[in-house]
C-alpha cells in the first residue's frame, strides 16, 4: 500500500465480525483519499491500536465483546486523542445514538449505509461535521431530552427565547434546515433545491449562526423539536 499523504485520511476499523472488517477495508481501499491503517475485533485490542497507530479517523460498531464500542470511546480518545470517531453500527436505539454522543462520538450511521454515501460522511466527519444517519434524525430529539447539561450532547433547547429562532430564518434557510435535519450533504440539498453546494454551506452558516447553534445535529434537533419537518 502507497505511503499515506497529507490528503489521505488513515482510519482504523473496529468491528468484531472478520467479514465485515475485511470488507469494509476494501470498499474504502478504494478511494484513494483513504488509508486503512489497521483494524480491531474488541475494545481492548481497538485501544492498543488506536495508541500504536494514531489514525484520524475510528471506524466503530459499538456491539463489540467484552466491553461495547460506546462505552470504549474515552479510552480511545485518550490513546489516539486527534482522532475522531464514527459509530457505524446496526443499532437503531435512541439511547446507544444518546451515549455516543455524549461520549464524544463525531457521528452515528448505519451499517445500511451505501458506500459512497460512508465515504461522504468520513469525509464531511473530518470536515469538523457532526454526521449522523437519516434514519435516526427523528431520535436526536428522544436523544437529546435524555442528554445531562455536563455531557457532551447539551440538552435541548428550551421553548422561550428560543422559540422564535425559527422564525428569524428566510424560506430559503428553512428549505436548508429541512434538509439538515433529514440528514443530507450539502451537495444533495443543492441537488434537491437546485443551487450550488457552495451556496447551501454558506445558507448553512447562516442558519447555525441565527439558531445560536454549534453543529448541524443541535440544528436538526431544534428543527425536528419546532415542528419544521
């Protein structure tokens, strides 16, 4: 395998199934921004290789022996702390989604993801985004009222003041939200609204900058929570 460059993203695999791992490595072997630098069938071995290898990016099912792959975030935090970590799982339960997020998880998708839709996701992940599956958009709200304030994940936000936050949005940033909140890229809300995908990052900032939110999944819950789907 080529030497990685600074353009290529090195990821480690954590899944405890030989087959997947092994075929999750080659779907990502090839695009050639992508490095699998190693993989792992438990946390405790997930560890260990997170600290030897230092990858960017942690590729994590979270029904792992032993101890499960939500509960092994801090641990792999502390022996790679620049990577980030996305949960790609089977599960569909609010409270897995919840604790990967208040752990520290970057993103939770499905393992009915398509292939170039999880390479989008890694991507938009290391982008600094918070990636989470369509299918659990209607959860972040269940997600979020269960969340502690010293969590990672913030409780939702209030009715109040907040409340007419939504109202201060244009239609076009409410066509915006709506699809945050359904869990699409930026280029597949151009795609739908018929602009440019540079456009929808910059309507984007702007819809987070006017709701006095930090990602797009605190933008989705408050979307999902008003009512706006």
């Amino acid at each position: 395998m080529p030497p990685a460059t600074p353009e290529r993203i090195r990821i480690l695999v954590v899944d405890d199934h030989t087959l997947f791992r092994r075929g999750l490595t080659a779907l990502l072997a090839r695009d050639p921004h992508f490095e699998v630098v190693g993989d792992a069938a438990d946390a405790g071995e997930a560890q260990r290789r997170a600290q030897e290898l230092q990858p960017d990016l942690i590729l994590l099912d979270n029904h792992l022996p032993g101890v499960n792959g939500v509960d092994a975030i801090p641990a792999l935090h502390e022996a790679a702390p620049r990577a980030r970590i996305l949960m790609l799982t089977v599960s569909e339960d609010e409270q897995d989604l919840a604790a990967a997020l208040r752990a520290g998880a970057a993103g939770y998708l499905l393992k009915t993801i398509e292939g170039e839709a999880l390479s989008a996701a890694i991507r938009r992940t290391m982008g600094g985004e918070s990636v989470v599956a369509g299918e659990m958009t209607s959860k972040l709200v269940s997600a979020f009222r269960g969340a502690s304030n010293g969590g990672a994940l913030p409780a939702a936000p209030a009715p109040g003041p907040n409340a007419g936050l939504l109202e201060s949005l244009s239609p076009r940033e409410r066509d915006i939200l709506r699809g945050i909140a359904r869990g699409a890229s930026n280029k597949e809300i151009g795609r739908e609204l018929g602009i440019a995908e540079t456009t929808v990052k910059i309507h984007v900032q702007h819809v987070l900058r006017k709701l006095d939110v930090s990602s797009r999944v605190h933008a989705a819950v408050m979307a999902t929570e008003r009512g706006l789907l």
